[in-house]
C-alpha cells in the first residue's frame, strides 16, 4: 500500500498531541512532518507517548508547508491563524486535502463542514474541511433527534474539563483558580452557540463552564416541545437515528462525564420528560406572553473533548477523504 503523507501543524496543543499517536498507527498514512515553533528540533517522541521514532518537530512556514506537496495537512491551531497556511496551500498545493481543526471555515461556504455522522458524502469529495467544535459535536448529535418537535429555542448548560482551553495560561485552566470551584464564561454569543444554530437551523441557548477536570464535556439538554413524548420515544427517536453508529453511545441512563474520558464516542442518554410543557407567563394585562408548550425533554450528552471532539472527529474526516474505511486507525 503506498502511504498518504499528511502534515501536523500546531502540534504542541492538547489536540495535536492526541493526534499524533492515531496517525503514527494508521497503517495508511506516514506522518510526514509535525510543525511546532517551541519544540523545534525535538525528537516528538519525547515529548508525545505513541510519537513515532525517528521524528522531529520542526518550524515549517506556510510555504515550507506548501513546498512539500503532502496529500493532506491538519491545521491544529487557535481561531484566527489558519488562512496564511490554507493561502499558500491553494497556491502551490492545491490538491492537498485541508482540515481545519479552529473555527476559522465553519462559517464559510466554500468549505466542508466535517461532522461525518451527517455529512459522509460530502466530506468524501471534499478538500477542504473544517472540523466541529467539541461542545458544538455532542450539542447537534443530542439535538438532531428532536429538531421536528422543538417549540421554541433549547437551552444547554455546557461543562468542559479545562483542557479545552488550550496550553496559553489563562483564569480558565489554571487549577488553582479552578479547584473547588466551577468557572462560567462566554455568557452571550459563544461560537459554538452561533455554529450549532446555524448547522442545525435552529437558535439555541448555550451557557458554558470550565471545571477543574482535565478532559471531557457534559452537556445538559432542555428542550421545550410541540407535543408530549415519553422517555422511551426520546430514546427510540435517538436510536431510529443513531443505532448503527460505532462512535454514539445511547443509553437510558444519564452518561458520566468520567465515563466519557478517553472514549472516542459521544455519550447520548437520561432521557426524561414532562406531559405538562412549560406555561406561559402572564403580562401585566392578564394575557399569555407566549404560547403554552405541550411537552418538555431533558437529555445529557457526554464527550471527550480532545478526542471525538477534535482529533476522533479529525481523523474520521481525513479517512474519508483520503479513500480509507472511516474508523480506520480509531481504536475500538
């Protein structure tokens, strides 16, 4: 089998050190070269456990990374730093498949958004890809069960483990502001907010946390709704969409966030649900302010955000493109 080559860019995040050892296994790909301005020089293999031998990290420009006529390049960088690297690659090297890990192209048409559990077709004629946000992955794949029944905008209470923040030092993962205590941010217009609203057509309310574990993401769903459903529809309508898929979990109990660490699933379940709906408020006349809900579901989604969340969700995409069965290289 001759290799696809593909490139690492901003390896020495989380994510990048999550990717590193899932393409250093897959019996398809070499991984090519591994950029990272800090660790230039460095064997990666000492600072990243699976690392292949033999590798080095090294400060590659956007030419440089153009220069090398790779079949694939995984861009692992912050929001806002992406486009001098996919320029020169549309330039010199435009057929070498690009994907997005930031949020950089998820608002942009002319790229693929790479959620493959929705999108397989598509992202196998795609090159150029943009990865989901992690709390964005288990907020659509909770949601999409119920969108014919939503009355009105869902509210989702998010908690992160603080790895999500990133490596650069901030309030939201230092442990020391962090311990014993749970930290809300990004109270109005987070991205993941505005990105699920527009994958899935749908407003909703997204209030995140960042907590003094180190990975994984709870997700705690309410959902007003159009009619009355019982627990067992909720889950029969999750399944009905889901049950064939290796890396969505479903379950009558409410999913562990514990659980979720290390997996490369999304954890689906604790369906529970209300016949009464939510009543409407009265206004100062008398009046309903708005209409009576017939039903209302609650539901948790669990995930780890540095793998199905980011470099799980990565790997499907690059699968798919580069003509690999999608659970390649994604242990079981």
């Amino acid at each position: 089998m001759n290799k696809k080559t593909v490139g690492l860019i901003g390896a020495r995040g989380h994510t990048g050190s999550e990717l590193i050892p899932l393409l250093a296994r897959h019996p398809g790909i070499e991984l090519a070269c591994v950029s990272s301005r800090e660790l230039a020089g460095e064997r990666v293999s000492d600072h990243v456990q699976g690392g292949p031998e033999g590798l080095t990290f090294e400060a590659l420009s956007p030419a440089d990374v153009a220069a090398r006529g790779l079949d694939a390049v995984i861009l692992a960088l912050p929001n806002g730093v992406s486009e001098t690297f996919v320029t020169a690659l549309d330039n010199a090297s435009p057929t070498t498949v690009i994907i997005d890990l930031s949020a950089d192209h998820r608002f942009d048409a002319a790229w693929t958004y790479g959620q493959p559990e929705r999108n397989r077709e598509a992202i196998a004629r795609a090159t150029r890809i943009a990865n989901p946000g992690c709390y964005a992955t288990g907020m659509q794949l909770a949601l999409l069960p119920f969108l014919d029944l939503l009355a009105n905008m869902p509210h989702v209470f998010g908690v992160s483990g603080y790895s999500g923040a990133g490596t650069t030092p901030s309030p939201k993962n230092d442990p020391e502001v962090l311990r014993d205590n749970l930290l809300p941010y990004a109270l109005t217009g987070h991205i993941h907010e505005r990105e699920v609203s527009e994958q899935l057509g749908q407003e909703i309310c997204f209030i995140p946390h960042v907590a003094s574990f180190f990975r994984g993401i709870t997700l705690t769903i309410t959902c007003d709704l159009t009619r009355d459903i019982t627990p067992e529809e909720a889950l029969e309508r999750t399944e009905r969409l889901f049950g064939d898929e290796p890396l969505i979990q479903i379950s009558k109990t409410i999913p562990l966030v514990r659980d979720a660490a290390g997996s490369h699933q999304v954890h689906i379940g604790g369906f529970h649900t209300s016949p009464e709906g939510r009543r409407p408020r009265k206004t100062t006349e008398g009046q309903p302010a708005g209409p009576t809900t017939k039903g209302q579901l609650t539901l948790v989604a669990t995930l780890d955000n540095l793998l199905k969340g980011a470099a799980t969700q990565a790997l499907q995409n690059l699968n798919l493109t580069l003509g690999f069965d999608e659970l390649e290289g994604v242990p079981q």
